[in-house]
C-alpha cells in the first residue's frame, strides 16, 4: 500500500515538471516573439520614414522647377539636410546639417548625433516641431546629395535610431536614388 502511494507522488511530480518545461517553453518561445515582432517594426519604420524622405526630396525639386528656380536649388555638394512634408518652400526650411555621413562606419555616429529627433504631431504625421502635442519617436532622419552631374544628383536617405534592447547600438536604414533635371533647362 506504501508504495503505491509512493508511486502516486512520484508520478505527479514527474507530471508537474513536464507541464512546467511546457509552460516555460512556450513562455520563451512567446518573449522572443515578442522581439522579434519590435525589431521588425522598427526596420519597417524607418524604411518608410527613408522613403518618405526620397519622397520629399523629389517634391522640394519640382517645387525649385514650378518657382523658375533652378531644379537643384538648396542642395549643395555633399549636403546633408532634414525633410519633413513643410520643407518645400523655401532654403529657410531645410535645415543643413554640418556633418554628413561618408564610407566610414564611424560617419553615422557624427550625424546622428547632430541630427534631430522626429516627432508625431497631433495628426499623426512625423516632422520636427516640438511645439503643440507632439510625441517622441526613436528616429533620426537625414538626406544626403550628391551632385553626380550638373544635371543628375543621388539623394541617400537614412534613418537611424537607438534601439532600445541594445542602446549602445546605433541602428539604420538608407535608401538612395539618382534624380535627374530633366526639366531644366540646359
């Protein structure tokens, strides 16, 4: 009789270990989901916020043609400036940046450093104002301009940011694109 009870107790720890090793199983499994999930989110992001600086880079260009001005007016050798979609209009709107990142590694962490943090406004769009209700985000957006020609210049958006899980770990996402003056007059 003692030992069935023996046996009893010894088959119901064996039966509560594997239901703990489940459980915590598939509580890791959930965790590392759940990074997963972040780290992608915020590649999607910032390959966004970079295609939206292209996009805003194209719109100040045709807005140089539509003034008569000349198509690559504002944007100079080697230029780093900050977009946003009220950056069309005038020099006094883009905001030059004094380093610009280049083939170093290194480069990124002297631009990030100056460049400033976006923000979503009350209407859910990014840019930098920090007047009104304005939130927070971890991205720093910059474009670069590179005149290729005088009539073709490559524009490099990059997005970086600060991931939270590994701070000392600056981030990035950069596409670029080549746009041509093929409405400037030559």
């Amino acid at each position: 009789m003692r030992s069935t009870r023996g046996q009893f107790i010894v088959e119901g720890m064996i039966a509560m270990g594997i239901i703990v090793s489940s459980v915590l199983g598939i509580f890791s499994l959930a965790i590392s989901a759940l990074r997963t999930s972040s780290v992608v989110t915020d590649q999607f992001i910032a390959a966004n916020l970079a295609a939206e600086g292209l996009e805003v880079t194209k719109n100040i260009l045709d807005s140089n043609v539509v003034r008569e001005d000349s198509w690559n007016e504002n944007f100079s050798d080697n230029d780093c400036i900050e977009v946003f979609y009220e950056s069309m209009h005038s020099e006094s709107d883009l905001r030059h940046l004094l380093t610009c990142d280049g083939p170093s590694e290194n480069d990124i962490d002297l631009t990030f450093g100056e460049a400033r943090f976006l923000r979503i406004n009350g209407e859910g769009l990014y840019d930098y104002n920090e007047a009104g209700e304005t939130t927070a985000t971890i991205f720093k957006r910059w474009i670069q301009i590179r005149p290729l020609s005088d009539l073709k210049i490559r524009a490099i958006a990059t997005v970086a940011w600060y991931d939270p899980r590994h701070p000392a770990e600056i981030r990035s996402s950069k596409i670029a694109t080549d746009f041509i003056g093929w409405r400037a007059e030559q």
